[in-house]
C-alpha cells in the first residue's frame, strides 16, 4: 500500500462516526441480500420421512409430504403442518412471511397493529410491514447502487471528453447539458413511468437520461487543469493515443474528487426512488417498496406505524450514506492530515 493510501485509510478510519456508519451499512445491507432466509413463507429447510428439502430453493409438490394436491405445497396450511410433523420437521425463518403474503388469520381489520405475529403490523393488504421493509431495503440500495454505477461511466467518460478536447466539442457539450439540465426531471419521468409499464429496469434506465450529469462538472474541470501538465504534453510527443491519456493518466487524477461525490449520488438516487414509488410511479404494484409503504402511512392515518417504520428506515439508512460520503470527502482530501 502507497503512502498516499495509508494516508487516506487512516484519515478514513479517524472519523468515527464515518467508520462505524460503513460497517452498520455493510452489515444491514448484507443482511438484506439475505431477505429469502430470514423473512419467507416457506421454511428454510424441511425434513420429511427421512429427506431434506429446501422449499426455498425449489418448489415441491404437496404430493412429496403426503397430500394429495399436484400443486406446490402451502407451508402455512394447518393440515400440511400436520402431516410434516407427523414424519419430520420445519425450521421457519425470523420472520415468517414474504413481502406480498397475505396474513389471512388477522384478528382485527387491516391495517392491524403490531403484535406476536406481525412484528411491525400489517398494511391495508394485510402484508406483514416488516418483511415489506427488509425487502424495500435490499431493493433501494441495489437500485441505488446500480444508478450510481451506469451514471458514473456515462458521466465520468461525458466530462473526460469534455475537458480533455475542449475548445468546440466543451461549448457545444456545455450548451447541451443546459438545456437538458433545465428540463423538469421528475415531471418527465412520471410521464415516461405512465407510458410504460414500470419495473426495475424500466426505471433504471429513465433515470439514468438524467443523473449521469452529476458528475460531468467535477471530471471536466479535473481534465482542464491536468491536459497542459507537462506528463500529457510528453505523453502526446511520444505519440500515446488521446484515450489512453485520458484514461490512463489523467482520469486516475479526476477519480479523487468523483469519489467523493457516490455516496451523495447514491442518497439522491435512492431518494427519488422513494419519491417515485410514493407518487405510484414507481416500481410495479405489489412490490416491496419503501416508498409505498410511505404513501399507505399518509392513506392510513389511524396506523401510525406504516409511516414510522418507513420514516426511521429511510432516515437510518440516508443519514448512514451521508456519514460514509463525509469520511471519505475527509480521507481524499490533501489539507487533512493523520494525527
């Protein structure tokens, strides 16, 4: 490791609450990539007349524990309970429902309180609040982590282009990026949203015509300032091509200052996200969505628990983003010093 990396680890690691907010962000996160075993209404693992199975890696016919049905096997069925019992086991996860079963055994009207069963209540449906959070979350930061990533490459490689050529190709693609800028975003994507029919990708790619801009400014002011350096004019005398300039010895020095803009990019992706799921134009109906589960607290005022739930994931897991971007604006920056 280069001193200059030590350096930035150390300025990393010095702000605490940047540090341990990364670690309880990884472990959440993690977690989440784990919703199937710990909120399903499928056990983990069943063993039955001497067999195991994984009903949440395969779908098993009723037929395999004893009934008479050809179709998939309904775990939460008393009399299928009965007759695993009766030869073997369930192992259930934490949490035993998916993020759109239906609680049919509520004993007072959806959206019912917090209880035993329902940790966290149901929502109007009568799904289980809590397995639609973890399942909201896992979907935020993938789909944050995905928009961050396509919206970096498309901007790192428009404002590269940018700076390093200048001159035409800078005023051309300035007056460009005016125009596109002051187009209302949020007003464009619901009319795409309604016009198609949303899902992931869908939306991915909508809000990728516009977040890639994010980080034009910063790499195009890098590139202005390092394409006279003396290592690009030697580099030209040699005849090395105009992309491996830019992106071998110039972009390494612009990824410094664009690093410490991701964190921030990731908050305001998964925030209009959430914007978009609580106006219903968003990520299909029925899908776990913290942003739904937002509107059904604003529909059902008598159940504040919809809203809270939605509030303290979001506010958590925002406010553990902007921490992260702090510590690492401070390890990248040269006037901090390790003490």
């Amino acid at each position: 490791m280069t001193p200059i990396a030590k350096r930035r680890l150390q300025n990393f690691r010095a702000n605490k609450r940047g540090y341990w907010s990364l670690w309880i962000f990884l472990v959440l996160f993690v977690l989440s990539l784990f919703a199937e075993l710990i909120a399903n209404d499928k056990p983990i693992l069943v063993s039955y007349d001497g067999e195991l199975y994984a009903p949440i890696l395969v779908s098993y016919p009723e037929t395999v524990f004893g009934g008479f049905l050809e179709t998939e096997t309904e775990y939460k069925d008393p009399e299928v309970q009965e007759m695993i019992r009766e030869k073997g086991w369930m192992i259930w996860p934490l949490v035993p429902f998916s993020y759109d079963t239906f609680n049919y055994e509520l004993t007072e009207p959806a959206p019912s309180a917090p209880n035993g069963v329902n940790w966290l209540g149901t929502d109007d449906q009568g799904r289980d609040v809590a397995a639609r959070m973890i399942y909201g979350f896992r979907i935020s930061v993938l789909f944050g982590l995905a928009l961050t990533f396509f919206s970096s490459i498309v901007g790192v490689a428009a404002g590269a282009v940018q700076g390093y050529f200048g001159g035409l190709t800078d005023l051309l693609f300035q007056r460009f990026m005016e125009i596109w800028g002051g187009l209302p975003v949020l007003f464009l994507l619901i009319i795409l949203a309604s016009v198609v029919e949303p899902n992931f990708w869908w939306l991915l790619g909508l809000m990728l015509m516009f977040s890639w801009m994010s980080l034009v400014g910063v790499v195009r002011a890098e590139f202005l300032r390092a394409r006279n350096f003396t290592f690009v004019q030697a580099a030209r005398a040699l005849g090395v091509s105009n992309t491996v300039i830019m992106f071998k010895h110039i972009l390494p020095n612009a990824m410094v200052a664009t690093l410490t803009f991701l964190p921030f990019i990731l908050n305001g992706s998964i925030t209009t996200l959430t914007a978009l799921d609580f106006l219903g134009f968003g990520l299909p109906a029925g899908s776990a969505s913290l942003g739904e589960l937002l509107n059904q607290g604003k529909s059902n005022l008598h159940a504040p628990w919809l809203g809270l739930t939605a509030f303290f994931v979001l506010a958590t897991m925002l406010s553990l983003l902007i921490f992260i971007g702090e510590a690492v604006r401070d390890a990248f920056d040269p006037r901090k010093t390790f003490r």
